[in-house]
C-alpha cells in the first residue's frame, strides 16, 4: 500500500515522460492568478552575462580611439564573442545553473543578433529613430553578470612560466552580479590562481562548485526588494534653454528643489532615499525605495512613481514636465520650457 | 511490526520530500495582494469625446496660412564649411537639409544673389557609451542664419543642437544632420527673414536697379533676369520694376544669342534630314525677326518645311498604294478561303463514304473469323464442314443446271 503511494506520487511528478514536449506541460492559470501577487516576478528582472572589459583586453577587443584630443574607449563585443570559443561554453554552463532554478537568463550573443534585426525591420517599416531611441538600443539587462576571467597563457612573463610542471596553468575568473541601475553589486563569485589544465573545465567546474551561494545572495537581494521597496536612482533635470532654475521660487513660496526633496521623502518606503546632486540644473536621489505594487495588485514601478511626482509638480506648481523613466529603477523628469 | 512501521515511516518521508521536490522549488511569497486590476474610467461623455478628438485632429493639422507666408522670397543656400568632423558629405547632407526645410517653409526657390541662408557648426560634446552593443553619440550646435550679401546684414538667425548616435563616430555625426528639424524657432527664422527681405526690396530698388542694368551693361542678360527673378511678389513697388524690364532684358537676351539659336539649328537640321523635329522649330522661335540671323534662319526652316512636306505626301502616297494592295490581298484571300472550303467539305464525304466501306467489310471479316473454330478437333471438323459444305454447293449448281436444263422446280420453291 505504502509502495503504491510512493510510485503514484513519483509518477504524478514525471509522469509525463511518454507524452511529446509540449503535451507533457502541465499548469493551472487559474490556482496561479488567484495566488498572491509576487511583485519581483511580476515585474521579473532581466539578467544577462556580459563579458568584462579585462576579457574583452584579453582577446585585444578593447581599444583606445583619440578623436580630437579625447580618448575613448571602444569595445567591440561581437567581435569577442567570435575570438574567444571558450565564452559560449562558460555562459552557457552559467545559464544552465539558473535554468534549474526556474530563472532562465537572458542571451547576451542573441540580443545583439536581434538588436541587428530590429535595427533592419525598423528601416524597412519607416518607423522613426531619435538619437535617444537609438541610444537606448542596446542589451539592457536589469541584473547585469559581469565574467571576467584570464589564464596565465593569456599574460606575457618574462619571469615567469605560463605552465607549471603538470601542464597546468593559472586561472582566474570573477562573476559579479550588478544591479545596472544603482550599480550595487549583488553578489559575487570569484577564484584566484585555481590549477587546471583546461581553462573552460576549471573555470565551469568552479563556478557550478560556487553558483549555490552566488544565487542565494541574488536571492536575498529580490527578498530585499519585497521587504523594503525597490532601489531606485531619481533625476530631475533642467532641459537645455528652459527659463526655469530648480533654485528659482516656487508660486508655494520655497523652492522647486524644496517642493521636490519633500515629496521624495513622502513618497519613498519609510522615507528611505540618498539626495546625491543639488544644483540649479539637476536633483539626484540614490537609495530611494518605492513601493511595488498598487491596491489592486497592478505594478507599481518607475514609470508610475515619475508619473504622479509629474502630475503634482504640473497641477500644484505649473510646471511643465516629461517622464523619462527607463527599465525597473531609473527615474528621470526633465523639466521643459515653460 | 515494528520492522513495518518504520518501513512505512521511511516511504512516507520518501514520498513527502518527492512531492516537495516537485515544486521545483517555486515558493510562493505571501505579500496578501491579489491580482484584482480595476479598469481605467473616463468622466468625459460621449459627445465631449468627440468634440475634444475633433480639437485634437485640427491641432495637429498643418496650418497651410503659415506656410504661404515666404511665396516668392528666395535664397540661395550657402554649403557649411568642411573640416573636422564635417566631411563633404555631412555638408551636403546639411545643405540638403536646409534646401527642405527652407522649401517646407515657402521660401521658392535657391536662386538669390543677394540673400543667403547659411550655418555654422561647432560640436560641443561627443562620448562613447558603456553599453552593449557601444554607441557612439556627438553633439553639434548650429546657428543658422539669412544674411543679406551685399550689406552683410544678418537678418534672423535660430539655434538647434542635435545630437547623433551610431555605431561609430562617423555614423553618429551622419545620424546627428538627420536630427536637424523644421522646428517652430526655424520657422520663426525664416519668417522674419521673409519679411525683412521684402522690405528689403521695396526700400532699395535703386540698388537693384543698379545690378540689373550693370548686368545688362556688360550684356550679361542671364544674371540681370535672375536679380529680377529674385524680387518677391510682395515687394510691390520693386515688382513692378520687373514688369517694366523685363521684356526688354529677355528681347536683349534673345537677341546676344541669336547666332548661337541659328548655329543649333543649323546642326539640328543637319541631324533631322526631312525628319519632322519639334526643336528645329523652337529654336526658329527663339531668333528675334528683327536679327540679321532671321532671314537665313527663315530661308532654312522654309526648305527644311519643303523637304519635310514632300516627305509627307510621299509617305502618304505610299500610304494609300499599300491599303489598295491590302484590299486586293483580302478579296483573294476571301475567295481562296471560299473554295478551300468547299474542297474540304467534299473531301469529307469522300472520306466517310470510303470509311464506311472499310468498316462493312472489317465486320464481314471479323465474322468471319468468329464462325471458324479453334484446336485440332474444331480444325478437324470446320475442314469435313467444309467440304460437305463445298459438296453441298457443287450438288446444288449441278442441281440447278439440270432443273435449268431440265425444267423441273418453279417459282417459290427453295
């Protein structure tokens, strides 16, 4: 009796292995939308694994471009993903780890090939392109999971072998996952000097060994954001040739600045927020926390937090303002002309 | 039993911790909320709807008023300098730019000598992202501006700054003239430009005066057209300047290029033969009556009409022989069709009366084939058959010869 209700319910967990790919899934809609609202999957956060600019020196993808005097660095990341064949497999073994979590990663080699699609389709289609749309079209990750790795093969030594007597050489690797819109890092996994003749082996051996621990800190990081609100960054910025100064009075009689620091600590979760900048031109707040989900279960995020900060700056001051909030947490109303 | 009860014990764990593991470790977070989105509600009625859609299609119509205020005032469109990041391409595209947004604005056309519509450019920032893919990014600001070339008067000038992204520098500062737009401080520009323009002309029409008969002086008729040509419409009193002169310009024009009009034609004529061609004629038109060029320009064209007149009636002539000759072609056709015709139709009975035969005595010959028996016995029978038949068929002549002979039988009997 106890047998038969150990195989029912062994089979009622993959009891679908005779069905096709498709026909095996199972759900209920139903029993998930009655469940309670879990704000961070409602709004789930894109994370991506993006190579380093100490990877990309390494397969001499980064270079410095003077163009009038200044220097800037270039990377040229599709480039790299063809030079280095380890890169595939090191991602994909990261991929793989959060795949059995239920938390499949975003491609980062697959978003810029659609990016190049979506680039084509919109000129064919006519659709209109300002330079910030453009700007904006990149791989944007919400998380962003920075691998960063070299084997003393990679390195020229004159004082030292690259390869020690075994045949094996020295690698290093750190992945660090970043939050792109404060920039915290979130949780990290790094090894130093570890001894392996196969960099791709030791590096994917090591990293499966240390992903526990590395997912568990991304995982307090999203118990974090339901406990406390979500991190946000807040911009309020002058457009260029308005006739407005943040210093400048108010028709409340205190400034704009003023007016605009008090409602952040109103309208933040236990009034949590950082104030960065303050000048005639911009007001910047880090570390600001906001709530995460209306009455009624809907999303509450940046966009509506701008929104409303928007509405009473127009009907209670007059002034003319655009919501330019981007992603999950990146507030910024620009203050136009009026 | 106490072996069993731990047994059980055990499989119950066992089967707990399966069932545990199943849930793939999704935990559900208790935040309390359910999902109960309420729809968005307007307080506005049906018709204050539609009376607030009606506003908002007519705000965002093209006042064509606004528009219609540049008509006939030009400018010629001065390329910005190349340099730097500003590559002759950039220029150009630049100047393009200005050409459609001039043009949008009413302003006629480009051929001024005396106003100028221009820019100057200076890039005041340029960066390299730290996303992925890279972008570029460069900013330009530029101050465009209608100046007045004879005074070096400027007249309005409007400031835009754009900013271009690409993938390199190169393509973002292509991507930046893109950015370039018919803004309302352009039109502005342009507008004021207009207005000063026009007084312009209507205050200093001894200046222009003196340009167009200086042209005319030097005999350069083209450039003294193209002065007048610039005077707007709504510069009143120095258009009806242009009424008075311009005739008189044009017959001087036409009369300094009377030798060249007769040196084409002549060429012309050379290449048509006594081939009708349209531009023999314009350019007959184009020599004044009153040039010496005239008369050997009408003594031509009259011979070149002559050759082309016979040339006509010939072809016309030739014209009709060849629909006599159609029409003779067609009555022997018709005719030939005619008795083709009844050829077939006699062939046809021909046909069918032969083809009737063959088939009577294909049937005869299958019947006959059918009566005649098959293997050894049949063969054997159908021979003694047959010569009992043939016997039989002896007797019987024999038989008749002798009734004949004899007189015996008569009539009705077999």
């Amino acid at each position: 009796m106890v047998s038969l209700l150990t195989a029912t319910a062994l089979l009622s967990c993959g009891g679908s292995q005779n069905k096709g790919l498709a026909d095996g899934a199972t759900g209920d809609l139903e029993a998930y939308e009655s469940s309670d609202v879990n704000a961070v999957v409602q709004a789930l956060p894109q994370i991506m694994v993006i190579p380093g600019d100490q990877t990309l020196q390494n397969f001499r993808m980064l270079r410095t471009e003077t163009v009038g005097g200044r220097s800037y660095t270039i990377r040229d990341y599709k480039g790299y993903l063809l030079k280095d064949d380890r890169a595939r497999r090191i991602i994909s073994a990261i991929q793989e780890a959060f795949n059995e979590q239920d938390f499949p990663l975003t491609d980062f080699e697959q978003t810029l090939k659609q990016l190049d699609t979506r680039e084509a389709t919109d000129m064919a289609d006519g659709l209109e392109k300002d330079a910030k749309t453009m700007l904006l079209t990149t791989a944007r990750p919400d998380i962003i999971l920075e691998l960063n790795y070299d084997t003393s093969r990679d390195k020229i030594s004159l004082t030292s072998h690259n390869y020690n007597q075994k045949g094996e050489k020295n690698i290093s690797y750190t992945l660090s996952a970043i939050d792109a819109y404060t920039s915290k890092v979130i949780a990290t996994v790094t090894a130093n000097n570890i001894k392996g003749e196969s960099t791709t082996e030791t590096i994917t051996a090591d990293l499966l060994k240390n992903m526990p621990d590395f997912q568990s800190d991304i995982q307090k990081y999203f118990s974090d954001i339901l406990t406390r609100g979500r991190d946000i960054t807040v911009r309020i910025a002058v457009a260029e040739g308005c006739n407005v100064s943040l210093s400048d009075e108010s028709i409340e009689g205190d400034t704009y600045a003023d007016w605009i620091v008090d409602y952040v600590k109103t309208h933040t979760v236990k009034g949590a927020y950082k104030l960065q900048t303050n000048t005639d031109n911009e007001l910047s707040f880090v570390n600001c926390r906001i709530r995460l989900l209306n009455d009624d279960g809907t999303q509450y995020g940046v966009y509506d937090w701008t929104r409303d900060l928007a509405k009473n700056l127009r009907k209670n001051l007059g002034l003319k303002v655009t919501n330019k909030a981007q992603g999950l947490g990146e507030v910024l109303l620009v203050v136009e002309k009026q | 039993m106490k072996t069993a009860h731990t047994l059980l014990y055990i499989c119950g764990i066992a089967a707990a911790m399966t069932l545990t593991d199943c849930t793939n470790g999704q935990k559900t977070e208790t935040t309390g909320k359910k999902f109960n989105p309420t729809e968005r509600t307007s307080s506005m009625t049906g018709s204050q709807r539609e009376e607030a859609l009606a506003a908002k299609r007519a705000a965002l119509d093209v006042n064509i008023d606004s528009i219609l205020y540049g008509h006939g005032v030009r400018f010629a469109i001065v390329e910005p300098k190349t340099g730097g990041d500003i590559t002759q391409e950039i220029a150009d595209r630049i100047s393009m730019k200005m050409l459609q947004i001039a043009s949008q604005n009413g302003i006629s056309g480009v051929g001024s000598y005396n106003f100028v519509l221009g820019t100057e450019i200076a890039q005041t920032g340029r960066t390299a992202t730290g996303t992925a893919p890279q972008k570029m990014t460069v900013n330009y600001e530029l101050t465009f501006k209608v100046m007045n070339t004879l005074t070096g008067d400027v007249y309005a000038t409007a400031v835009q700054t754009v900013t271009g992204v690409g993938n390199s520098f190169a393509e973002a500062s292509r991507n930046a003239v893109k950015e370039i737009k018919n803004t309302p401080e352009m039109q502005k520009m342009l507008q004021t430009a207009s207005q000063r323009i026009t007084q312009w002309y209507n205050d200093n029409l001894q200046v222009i005066r003196n340009q167009v008969e200086k042209a005319e002086g030097e005999g350069d008729y083209a450039l003294a057209l193209a002065i007048l040509g610039s005077i707007p419409e709504q510069a009143t009193t120095a258009y009806r300047y242009v009424g008075e002169k311009q005739g008189t310009l044009l017959k001087g024009m036409l009369h300094k290029q009377a030798a060249d009009m007769l040196a084409e034609m002549e060429a012309l004529l050379a290449s048509s033969g006594d081939e009708f061609n349209p531009a023999v004629g314009a350019y007959f038109g184009l020599i004044p009556t009153d040039c010496p060029e005239h008369a050997t320009a009408q003594k031509l064209y009259a011979e070149y009409e002559k050759k082309c007149h016979a040339r006509r009636d010939a072809l016309e002539a030739k014209a009709e022989r060849d629909e006599q000759a159609a029409r003779e072609l067609e009555k022997l056709k018709m005719l030939y069709d005619h008795e083709s015709e009844l050829a077939t139709i006699e062939a046809d009975k021909i046909k069918t009366k032969y083809t009737s035969m063959a088939s009577a005595k294909a049937a005869t010959a299958q019947a006959s084939a059918n009566t005649r028996p098959h293997g050894l016995f049949g063969s054997l029978g159908y021979a003694i058959s047959g010569t009992f038949d043939r016997i039989f068929k002896v007797a019987d002549t024999a038989g008749g010869f002798l009734s004949e002979k004899l007189g015996i039988g008569g009539e009705g009997e077999e």
